[in-house]
C-alpha cells in the first residue's frame, strides 16, 4: 500500500534544466498548427479492472498512474536507445521502485558511447516492475482551448520499453503505463516541455460507462452543462498547497480532520500527518486504487462514526471487501447520490471536501449499498506507507487539477451537484 520510489533526492535544476534543453526528435501540430496549446486526451474506465486509459500511443490505451514515474510500454524491434552518459538516463533512474533490482547494465553515467540507458518501467496494479531500454517514443492528442479538442498533435517522448509480461493485470488492450508524478519524465512534465505549455493537468474521472477528459498544459476546463461550465479558474485562485514526498513522486495534500455528519471523528493526533523523513503517512491521490484506503487507526473510528450515522438504515450482510452493507432500497435518492450523512475531510483554510453518498457508497447489487472505503489492515509499518490512500472512487465525477510549477492541487467537490459529471466534456471537433 505504498507510491512507488525510494529515497533517491529530486533531479538537480542543471540536470533538469539540461533535460529540457534537450528534447527528443521534433514535435508538431497536425495542420500545421503550431503546438502551443494545451492538449485533450479522453480518459475511459475499465469495468473488470476499474483503472483509466488515455489513447495517446498511438491510440492505443495507456493507464493512467498518479504516481508513476515514467511513461512505458513494450517496443518494436529496432527502436531508438538512450546514451548512458545523458541526463535523461540519470532522471529515468531517479526513485528508483523499491522493490526493483538493478540489472547491473546500461546504469546512468557510464562513459561508454555504446551504453544504452535501462529503465526500470513498474505495473502499479501488479506491484511488479521489469528492465529495459529507455528510447524515446512518439505520443499524440489533440490541442484544446479547453472546451473542444481543435487539431491533432503528436511529439515524441522519453519513455521505457518493457517486457510484454509487465502488462499482466492491465485492462485489455492497454498497451503500457502513463506516469503523471511530480517526476521530470512524466508525461505531464514532458509536455509541458515539449509543447511548451504550463506545468499543469487536471483530470476529470468518469463514472461507468461515460467517457472523462485530461487537459494536459493549463487553460480553461469546460463541461457542458446548462449553460456551459468553466471549472479550471476557479480551482486555480483556491487551490491548495501540495506536499512533497522526499521518497516519491506523488501526491500528497494536507488533511486535518474528518467528519460524519458534521461531528469530528475522534482520530489519534497527528493521524494524517506526513513524516518526511521516513516517507510515511500523509493523504495522497491514487488513480490505481479503487476505494479510499485508510490506516486502521483512522479507518476504525471513520466507520463506527458512519455506522452511528446510519443507524435507522436496515443493514445487509457484508460482502467481501466491504466491512458495511444496507438495504439499498432504504435510501431516498438525491443528486449526488443516496440520501446518507457527509463525510467531510477538513483542508486547509478551514476548506473542506465533502464527500456525499455518490462518493461513500457503492452499489454492489440490486439490493446492496456498502460503505465505500477500506482498511490497510496490519500494513500501517510498511515503507512508504500513506495514512489515507485516496482512491478514485471518491475522485470520479470530480475535476482535480495540479499545478506541479506551484506545487498546488484544485478539487471541484463532486460535480454531480453542480448538474453535470465528468462525461460532459464535448469532444465533438472545434474550431481553431
């Protein structure tokens, strides 16, 4: 229950600043349009796995890895490598995955001209990772002005090839892994770099059967609604400050408290609080687990105080996972879901994210409504391990939008109040 990286320090500004002054091949923009916008990728969930692909191999689907530190996938015969000696193959073996061995070739720094750079891609569903080389690969969306993709794009990336048996436990069809961390590599920091657009993405998780939007690149986020609704702006003059992992890349925030209906649920002091020097604790994002995942210091007062919350709702028994189930048909129906009590985490500036039954429960079966968050169990010790894994459940049918230049994360709250959903984004072609 861990973001994956070790406790290797961040790239240094020359070493990053050399790497942007350095991208690969050449980058375009389809009708010869210049590529200075941001770009649009749609986001589609998969039902047996609940993770998100983005098309942007080729159209061919990637996962979608909050904390991933590279973009990966297997390559051809005959694909283009990476000098040892380069910078690049210093930041692609920056953090290295924990549980990774070297494979004692083609490491960073080596002064031989026909080293090529080997890269360590890892599955964040399988929790295994592989070697092979880093090359540079060609990557493709469409730009946007935020309301409607315009033109195609494509530009090429630093990304790692991998073995074919590193997609075990990927939706079918997903072709590899694209890694959204704060890392230089990422795919939204090589797009920032490459097109020249802001330090920034947001993502927009769809619910099933509808179809989400990414922007990478800044810029407005429009959903269709009546009238139309412009997100992003709003989310960046209150968005608040991020909290840096020394030991990986992703994405953590500040929780203060938690609430049931608006009591406080009684947690041991300091529960969320993230230990920089040992790389635990902490609240941080995840597009790779479903439900959000709490210490069970946190997770056991959090469910007695919901189980109080509901008491006058007849129960049902629990189905593995789920630790709490109830008649499904007990509950009124509103916009944001079942008639239940809020949970509300506590931000900071007195903010809060509320989380209404949309976000707390989840329908099992026609009958079945459970209590939508689960306990790390005995698994509190182990390295790297959060307080509070936020899972994309609670994230889906919210915009969140991270500002890596700032340090700085927006959260719409769940949209489904506001008479839209994430599934609202027009992809229908725009005018440029």
């Amino acid at each position: 229950m861990s973001p994956h990286g070790s406790s290797s320090p961040v790239l240094p500004l020359l070493v990053l600043s050399l790497l942007l002054l350095s991208p690969p091949g050449t980058l375009a923009g389809g009708d010869g349009h210049p590529p200075s916008k941001p770009i649009v990728t749609p986001i589609s969930k998969d039902s047996a796995t609940s993770l998100y692909t983005i098309p942007v191999k080729g159209g061919a689907p990637l996962v979608l890895d909050l904390a991933g530190l590279l973009v990966w996938s297997p390559c051809q015969p005959g694909h283009r490598t990476v000098p040892c000696k380069s910078s690049v193959c210093t930041a692609a073996n920056r953090n290295h995955p924990a549980n990774c061995a070297y494979t004692g070739t083609g490491q960073p720094g080596s002064p031989d001209p026909s080293c090529a750079c080997t890269a360590y891609p890892y599955n964040p569903a399988s929790g295994q990772c592989g070697s092979g080389d880093l090359t540079i690969a060609p990557l493709s969306a469409n730009a946007t002005d935020g309301k409607n993709p315009l033109f195609p794009v494509s530009f090429s990336a630093y990304a790692a090839c991998a073995p074919d048996g590193l997609l075990a436990s990927l939706p079918s069809g997903a072709t590899g892994v694209a890694g959204l961390s704060r890392q230089p590599l990422s795919l939204p920091s090589q797009v920032a770099s490459r097109l020249k657009v802001a330090k920034q993405f947001a993502l927009c998780l769809p619910g099933g059967g509808q179809t989400g939007a990414a922007i990478f690149g800044g810029g407005p986020f429009e959903l269709q609604a009546a009238p139309p609704m412009e997100l992003a702006e709003d989310l960046r003059k209150n968005a608040l400050p991020l909290l840096v992992n020394p030991k990986n890349g992703a994405y953590y925030f500040r929780v203060h408290g938690i609430a049931v209906n608006q009591a406080q649920v009684p947690v041991p002091g300091g529960a969320f609080d993230l230990d920089r020097r040992q790389g635990t604790g902490g609240v941080v994002f995840s597009t790779v687990t479903r439900f959000t995942t709490l210490r069970s210091d946190i997770f056991s007062p959090l469910i007695n105080a919901f189980d109080a919350a509901t008491s006058g709702i007849p129960r049902r028994k629990p189905m593995p996972p789920y630790d709490l189930c109830y008649e499904a048909s007990a509950f009124s129906s509103t916009r944001v879901g079942p008639g239940v009590a809020n949970i509300d985490l506590t931000l900071d500036g007195g903010r809060t994210w509320t989380l209404p039954g949309a976000s707390s429960l989840v329908q099992v079966d026609e009958r079945t409504l459970c209590f939508a968050f689960q306990s790390m169990g005995s698994e509190s010790t182990v390295a790297n391990s959060p307080a509070v894994i936020i899972g994309t459940h609670q994230m889906e049918d919210n915009l969140v939008l991270f500002d890596l230049e700032k340090g700085t994360v927006g959260i719409s709250g769940l949209l489904l109040g506001r008479r839209t959903t994430c599934g609202n984004f027009n992809f229908a072609m725009g005018s440029s």
